[in-house]
C-alpha cells in the first residue's frame, strides 16, 4: 500500500508541474487559431531559421513543461521538427535542481547546460536544413501547413465554435484541451513509476555499469522514458561517480521528460512520432559516445 501510494503522489506531482505550461501553450495556440489565422502561417516562416536557437537556449532551464508544449506546437505546426529537437535535445528537467542539491560548482553545471544547449541548436539546424533540401529537391513546401485545428478535432473541444472566438471561449478551449493531457500524462506516469518502482533504480545502475557501449545504449533507453525519474536517476548515477560525463548526456541529451509523451497523444503521424523518437535516441546516444571517445571531462 505504501508503494501505491508513493507511485501515486510521484506521478501527481510530476503531472502537475506540466500543468501551467501546457495551459499558456493552448491559450497561445486558441488566441493564434480564432485571431490570427492568416498570421500564423508567417510564424513557421520565421522560425524555419532561428527556431533551434531559441528552442536550444529556453530548452536549458529546468522544468519539465517546456518539452509538452512543444510538443504541442510541433502538432500544431507552429515549430519546425528541427526546433522540436533542439528543445528535447536541451532539456534539462532535474538535473540542474540535483546539481544545485549536490552543491555541483556553478561553472560545472554552466559546461554542462551549453553542451546540451550547443548539441541541441547544431542538431536542430542540420535537420532543418536537412528537411528543407529534402522538400526542395522534390519540389514540395519545406513548411507543413499551420493545423492548429487538428487539435480542436482531436480534442473535440468545439473551439471553432463562433459564439466561442471571445477570450473566455479561447480559455475554455484551452483548459478541455489542457485536462485531456493531464489525464493521459498521469495515467500512463503512474504505469511508468510503478515499473520503476518493481525494477529498482538500484538495477538501473548495475545495468548502466556494464561496458561502455551498452551503457550509453542503456543510458539512452532509460532517457526515453517519458519521465522526469529517468533524469534524476541518470544524474545520480553521475555524482556518485558511477558513470562517465559521456554516458550520462546520452541519457540527458535522449530524455525529453513528458514530451514524447504528449507527442504521441497530440501527433496523429505515429510513424513519425516513432522516427522522432529514433531520431532523438540516434542523437542523444551517438554525441554521448563521442564525449567519452575524445576524453572530455568536465
């Protein structure tokens, strides 16, 4: 009973930290729907460029909303799939909090946010340019079309309702398409918490302590997991000096908190939902390694 509880209250607390992020997303992405119709198509325009820098550099602060509501914007498509990386690749969640905890020196934990920053933004812009190449070469748009409304169909939330265009339709739009998440974010965090729970995160280590190539792979496996746990395992592990700078950016750089998560509940493309998460493994795996090939310590 008292592990039930314990994976409950986990999982509630974790779900409500998304809460405020995921509400001003949707209030945004509402105003941008029934105001801005003709503006919007502009933004992915705009940020076709410039996204992954700014994705990059907000990406660093520690929270775990950020990566579900551009989530959201990516479905929406408001946000360019490089911009969407960018933002995974950087996210920290609770590794600066456990670094601040661990007394980590400031100019440590200052290396370690631009590397993942860095990483993020380099990545971010390679795929754009990278996608972009791709649709000009088979004469196609390199933009998605913006299909804010998408959402609204999915969510049946009738925000394209025209009594609903005031802010008080927009904000109950907004919070239906809000309380959808909240459930199916705590929903599946409690099935998380309670696998990992029964696993021990004392196994996780002993399987993150084998040979190096494994322990990155594993790193990356244990970073997938739409949680904010997976983070906080993975930078204990660190502090304790049982895995290297490189293995634990492979599973920082791949942890993307709940934003996958949310991903594959907004995005109705599952294949491509899955290549992004290929993608972020790939990414996130491949940069750990190299770290620890070319000796860099922090």
């Amino acid at each position: 009973m008292e592990l039930i509880l314990d994976v409950v209250l986990d999982a509630l607390i974790d779900s409500l930290k998304i809460l405020p992020f995921l509400f001003i997303t949707y209030l945004i992405m509402e105003y941008l729907e029934h105001k801005t119709a003709e503006f919007t198509s502009g933004i992915v325009e705009k940020t076709e460029y410039f996204g992954p820098l700014w994705g990059g550099l907000i990406g660093v602060f520690p929270q775990c909303g950020f990566s579900a509501a551009a989530s959201n914007l990516y479905a929406g498509r408001v946000i360019t799939l490089g911009t969407l990386i960018a933002i995974y690749l950087s996210t920290s969640d609770e590794m600066v909090p456990l670094f601040i905890s661990e007394q980590v020196p400031i100019p440590t934990m200052i290396k370690i946010l631009a590397i993942k920053a860095l990483i993020g933004i380099i990545a971010g812009f390679i795929i754009d340019f990278i996608v972009h190449a791709y649709h000009k070469a088979h004469s196609k748009s390199a933009n998605d079309p913006v299909r804010i409304e998408a959402l609204c169909e999915k969510e049946h939330c009738h925000c394209d309702d025209e009594e609903d265009t005031g802010f008080l339709g927009i904000a109950k739009s907004a919070l239906v398409h809000t309380i959808h998440i909240f459930l199916f974010v705590l929903a599946l965090s409690l099935i998380l918490n309670l696998v990992i729970e029964l696993i021990g995160s004392d196994n996780v280590a002993l399987l993150l302590k084998t040979s190096p190539v494994i322990s990155h792979i594993l790193a990356g496996i244990v970073g997938l997991i739409p949680n904010c746990a997976a983070s906080v395992i993975i930078t204990e592990l660190y502090l304790d000096q049982m895995i290297t700078l490189g293995t634990m950016m492979s599973g920082l750089l791949v942890g993307a908190g709940i934003g996958l998560l949310v991903l594959f509940r907004v995005n109705d493309d599952k294949k491509e939902n899955i290549n992004i998460a290929i993608l972020l493994f790939a990414i996130g795996t491949v940069v750990g390694l190299l770290i620890d090939l070319l000796g860099i310590t922090i």
